[in-house]
C-alpha cells in the first residue's frame, strides 16, 4: 500500500527547507496576497521559486495555498498572479474560490488544483461535484468523523487530504463570519482576528469557543490504511522549532511498521509534546463534546517559570526550565483570565547578560502587564539565525543539460546532446602512479552546478586511460565548463509560452464579460422554494436525495441550494430552477460563470461584499443576481457543542440554535439589513426579522478587508 503523503506547512522559505529535512514529501505555501494565512511572513515570487527548485530536484512537491475570496476588482491582479506561479511550476494551487477554479481550468489547464477546506467539502457528493470542476484533489473538512472520513474516500473520484495535527477552528470550515462581523477582518480574506478565542464577558476566565488543538498521533495507522492521499499539519504561522518536531515525529510514525510502532508512538508522543500548542483532542470521533475547551485559549506551552517580582522595565523570574535569546514565552495569571506573550531579547543573571538559563533566578526586560506569581510558558523556541544556504538557494527551477564528458592526455572535452554544441580545452593530464582518475568521481564533480539557470542532467564519462591531476585543477575545469554553458545556450521555460497565452486569452475574455440577463426577479421570502441545509454528513446524504425526490413529485420546481453537494443530488430532475445561495460563495463573475454551469439560474452575491464589489459583480455576471436583504446571518457552524449563547467581552449576546442535523450555529446579534441593488433580486429570511431589532449592514457600507 502507497504510504499516504506527508504535507508540511511553510509560513517561509526556512519553514520550508526546514519542513523537508525533517521528512515532509511536500510542503505548503502562501504568497504576499491571495493567502487564507495573511499574518504569515509568506513568500515572495523569487523566494517560491527557490523553495520549487529546492522540492523538485530532490523529487518532492510545493503547493501554492491561493485560499481565500477574491473581489471582481481583484481578478485581474489575481489572474496575472496565476501565470506567474504556473510558470514557475507549481505543483498544485489550492483554492477555496470557485470563480479561481473557472481561470485556472479555462486557462491554465496544465496547473493542478487542489480544493482547500474553506470550500467546505464534507460529504462524497461535494467531492463529485469538485472532480467536474476539475480539481484533482479535495481536502476535507476537519469536523468529520473517522467513518465519514473512510467512506468519502473510498469512493471519492478525486484524491482525499486530511489534517492530521494543529490549530483547529470552531466553525465549519470557510463558513466563518465572526471575525468579519466584528471588526471587518475576514477569515475568507485571510485576516481572521480569532474572535472565537476572546474570553466570554460573564465570566473573563472562560472561552467558550476555543478549540483544542488536533493530533491525530496514535490513530496514525488506522488512518493510513484508509484510501487517502495526503496527511497534512497546519502551521504556516508557526515557528520552524515547531515545524520541525512535528513533521519529524509523523515522519516517524508513517514509516513505522505497524506490527511494531509502540516505541515510535512514544517518541513521536515525546516530540510532538515539544510543539508547544494548546492541549491536544483526537479529532474525527463519532462526537465533538471535547472539540471546545473552555478552559483555555491560547497555546498551553511548557511551563518553564514563575514571575517572582516584577521591577522597572521587566520582571526577576524563577527559570526552571531552560529559555535561550529568541524564544517566545507567555506570561499567564495563574486564573487563566489574562496573558501575554512576547519574545526574549535580552536575559540578565547577576548584572551580566546572559544567552541562556536554567535552574536560577534571572531578570526578563519587557514591557508587558505582568503579577508576581504569574506563570511562564514557553511557546516557541530559538533556533538561531536561518542558514546561509536559504539565500543561496537557485532562483527558479534550473534547465538540465544532458551531456558528455570525454578525457584524453592533453585535453578535456564535453558534448552537449541537446542543444547539439561541443566544448573543449587543453589540458595536459599526467600518467597516474595510484589511485587514477574515474569515472564517477568526474561525473559527480561537474554535476555540481554554480549556475542558477543550469543543472547537471544525465553525464557520460569516457576516460581513454589512467590519469591524474590535482583537484584544483579539476575544479577550475569544472568552472570554466559551467560559465561557457551560461554564456552559450538560452535557458528556456516551457510553460512561460503557454502562461503569457493563458493570461492574455483570460484578460481578453474578462474584458468582454458583461451581464447581458434581462429582467430581474422580484424579492421574496423564501415562498414556493424548497430551502437544502449547508451541512449533510456522509451518512445523511441517502435521506437528503430522497427529500429533493419527494420535494419533485410534490411540485416542487425551485430548489435554494447551500451546498456543492446538492449540485450532484439535483442531477437528474427535468425543469428546475436553482439559486446558489448562502453560505455557498460568489464574490464575482467567474464564480457566477461557474455556478451557471453547475446548473444554478439565479446566484445570489456573497454576504460580506461591500456596495461597491456588489455592483460590479452585478454588472458583469452571466447570470441573475441575487443580494441577501434581510436576516440573522448565521456566523458560524460548528458539530462541537456550545453551551448557550456567544456573549463577547464588550457584551454582545450571539444567539445559538441547534439544527437536526447537529450543528450550533451562532448567529448575528444584529439583523443584516441592506438596500435594493439595481439589477438584482433580493433575498429576506422568512419568518421577517421585525423593525423593533437593532440592524446592521455588516460590510456593505465599508470595505471588506
């Protein structure tokens, strides 16, 4: 059986390098825009570049995470960054836009993509639905159980990835407005400010949306028998100290036989507790009780200290476990109500500074609000400066040059097969008394490319005696080849042809996109439609058909649909009318193009677009619009249970209700109220909100960031 690919996080280019020698097959990475990590350092195109030249010539793979919405103002912007990391050969991009699955396909055919998590896959008939948009792989949703996981993958059409280990959200995955709400940070957009961390303000000592962290450890073999194609680890905001001890402890653990793992348990066990995360759940059970931990909300860490007093400029501490310059520590009350976390720069033991300590007492400059008693944890751990060898790294994948080497007494010469041209030079080789001259040793030698544009492809050595000659000269040989081959052939990317073709095809084509439908419906309540939920289990997908069935022979011919899912469940049914509607996402005309061949006659916009986005969408979408008008918005879906309703620390009450299907949804304390768009329907929760509730426009009147 194939062992299950291991997927790293890379928030940066050491993260990356790091993620690969300590056993990842494959890493992934976001860029400066587009990047559902926007906090992480996140690469630059030269950096990608280093990070695809690096994977593929050790046979390993780097994902591009392009994992957020994109605004109609954006497309172009996006679709020129597309080209750019087709070009550089990316192996897949992951995306949770469907308007950037249309590009790409149309396009860019010969880049891979992969379904990110934010497009909520979750049962095997969204999976369906991604393999006829032409993703080649989809990556589950996190709050799935072991079975759903095993029976979507065993008939999935598309290959399955799962996270195995890390930070976990509360909400279903790219179903999470809070953060949106709040502030007009967006998860979707990569700028998620964590609002599902913040204390609740009845009680400041208890969070009660915070999730444990995931570790999937000691299921590792079960998992690794089931149909899936990749494991992966969240982290692109983390440490490479991190990075490296849990990609080496599932390293372990996958290459373990499973008649004798016990020992490679306990020390992935041991090398995972060093990650310093918050306490660990073993995720994908038949219940999610123990996904929240109210307890706490941010990273547990190593206890490693105790403030003992605090002073001018800092605090003295009681070190008992060893801090070294660089490492990150929280200072927490011992009630759990307050922390702080921070990064060492400075120690000081006896008035002397100091790189480390353990076991004494020492003096921590900072600025932070700390107590005498408050506990310290260390969250992250130094790891010195990056290695000279990240900025060394070639540019871009580097073009090989096959060829062959010929000695002889008095000359060097070396044939390139293709492009067809000869080098030579003279060089007087003296008879070897030992150890002669040979073939590997050549061969080696002057595949070992300065070049940032060459590597060494396949190397013959002819050899028409025994010889020697001092290295250095060897060496010296060896450069003067390599120079000769960068000032004589042009390297050629083979995909920058087809990159510059596919972008201009698509910008061409935007350009003429325009909405040419006539009439628009008038707003309603939901009336005379049958409404489909945005969540169904594997397990309820049979019953869910055999709603729609009944839902057709009873007259039904309009059907909202929440889901990719329920594409694959309409298939079939002669004269019906869909709308696309929330928390599907349509944040501009490609998405709506893509909807329309899904078979969706009505869209409706996405609910966090300002008034600006929304009208362009409406101006060049293909088909009719809809806007969301009046209603509660669901904030967030979780199957992990919530006891009562959200009150935040400022004192908004978030009402929660529970559905059939076992999810708590928390939903606005604010009724969305927005006003007509020209050229669109419109939408209004039925049963009607009432005037005598506080309203909101969420977005609709700023800009969604």
């Amino acid at each position: 059986m194939k062992s299950p690919e291991l997927l790293a996080p890379a928030g940066n280019l050491p993260a990356g390098i790091v993620a690969f020698e300590s056993g990842a097959d494959a890493v992934y990475c976001g860029l400066k825009r587009f990047s559902a990590r926007d906090r992480a350092e996140n690469f630059s195109f030269d950096d990608l570049s280093r990070l695809l030249t690096y994977a593929h010539e050790r046979g390993k793979k780097a994902y591009v995470a392009f994992n957020t919405l994109v605004k109609e103002s954006e497309i172009p912007d996006a679709a020129r960054m597309i080209a750019k990391i087709a070009e550089l050969g990316a192996d897949a991009l992951i995306v949770q836009d469907i308007g950037i699955v249309r590009i790409v396909r149309e396009y860019f055919p010969f880049l891979p993509m992969h379904a990110s998590t934010q497009m909520a896959v979750h049962n095997s008939s969204s999976a369906k639905v991604a393999a006829r948009m032409g993703l080649s792989r989809v990556i589950l949703e996190r709050q799935l159980t072991i079975g759903e996981i095993r029976d979507i993958s065993a008939g999935s059409p598309v290959e399955t990835e799962i996270f195995i280990h890390g930070a976990m959200c509360c909400s279903l995955s790219g179903q999470c407005l809070l953060s949106s709400w709040m502030g007009g940070f967006s998860g979707n957009r990569g700028r998620c400010k964590q609002a599902c961390r913040l204390p609740s303000c009845e009680d400041g000592g208890v969070y009660p949306l915070s999730t444990r962290d995931l570790c999937m450890a000691d299921a590792i073999f079960a998992l690794r028998r089931m149909k899936i194609a990749s494991f992966k680890i969240e982290g692109r905001l983390r440490p490479t100290d991190y990075i490296s001890n849990v990609v080496s402890a599932y390293r372990l653990l996958l290459d373990s036989p499973e008649n004798d793992h016990a020992s490679a348990l306990k020390e992935a066990r041991r090398r995972l507790s060093l990650g310093c995360g918050r306490d660990f759940v073993a995720g994908f059970r038949s219940d999610f009780k123990d996904l929240i931990n109210p307890g706490r909300s941010g990273s547990s860490g190593i206890k490693c200290g105790e403030v003992r007093r605090t002073d001018r400029g800092g605090f003295f501490a009681w070190v008992s476990g060893r801090l070294h310059l660089g490492d990150k520590v929280r200072v927490q009350r011992e009630s759990g109500a307050s922390a702080t976390s921070f990064t060492i720069k400075r120690i000081i033991q006896e008035r002397k500074d100091v790189k480390s300590v353990r076991g004494a007492l020492a003096f921590i400059p900072c600025d932070r609000d700390v107590e005498n008693g408050d506990a310290i944890y260390k969250i992250g751990e130094s790891t010195g400066a990056a290695p000279a060898k990240f900025a060394g790294l070639p540019l871009s994948p580097r073009a090989k040059i096959d060829f062959k080497i010929q000695v002889s007494r008095d000359s060097l010469r070396v044939d390139i097969l293709a492009p067809a041209l000869e080098w030579s030079v003279p060089h007087a080789f003296q008879a070897a008394k030992s150890r002669p001259l040979d073939a590997e040793s050549l061969r080696k030698l002057f595949s070992e490319s300065a070049s940032d544009k060459f590597a060494a492809g396949g190397i013959e050595v002819s050899i028409d005696g025994d010889y020697f000659t001092p290295i250095s000269g060897l060496k010296q040989l060896r450069r003067d080849f390599w120079n000769w081959v960068a000032a004589n052939i042009a390297p050629e990317n083979p995909r920058s042809k087809l990159c510059e073709e596919g972008l201009s095809g698509f910008l061409e084509f935007h350009g003429r996109l325009g909405g040419d439908v006539k009439g628009v419906a008038p707003a309603h309540k939901g009336g005379g439609e049958f409404s489909l939920p945005s969540f169904c289990p594997e397990g309820g997908l049979s019953s869910l058909s055999g709603e729609i069935k009944t839902a057709f022979r009873n007259g039904f011919r309009r059907f909202r649909v929440a889901s990719l899912a329920h594409f694959d469940l309409l298939k079939g049914l002669e004269g019906v009318e869909v709308t696309a509607s929330f928390p599907l996402q349509c944040a501009n005309s490609l998405a709506a193009c893509e909807f329309r061949s899904l078979g969706a006659s009505a869209v409706q916009a996405w609910v966090e677009l300002e008034r600006i986005e929304v009208e362009k969408l409406v101006s060049k979408s293909p088909v009719n619009m809809e806007i969301y008008l009046e209603g509660r918005i669901p904030l967030f879906y979780t199957r992990g249970v919530v006891e009562g309703d959200f009150c935040e620390i400022r004192g908004r009450r978030f009402p929660v209700r529970r559905t059939k299907e076992g999810l708590s949804i928390l939903l606005s304390p604010e009724v969305l109220r927005l006003p007509q768009i020209e050229g669109c329907s419109g939408f209004r929760e039925t049963p009607a909100s009432g005037d005598d509730t506080a309203a909101s426009t969420f977005n609709f009147e700023k800009e969604w960031k």
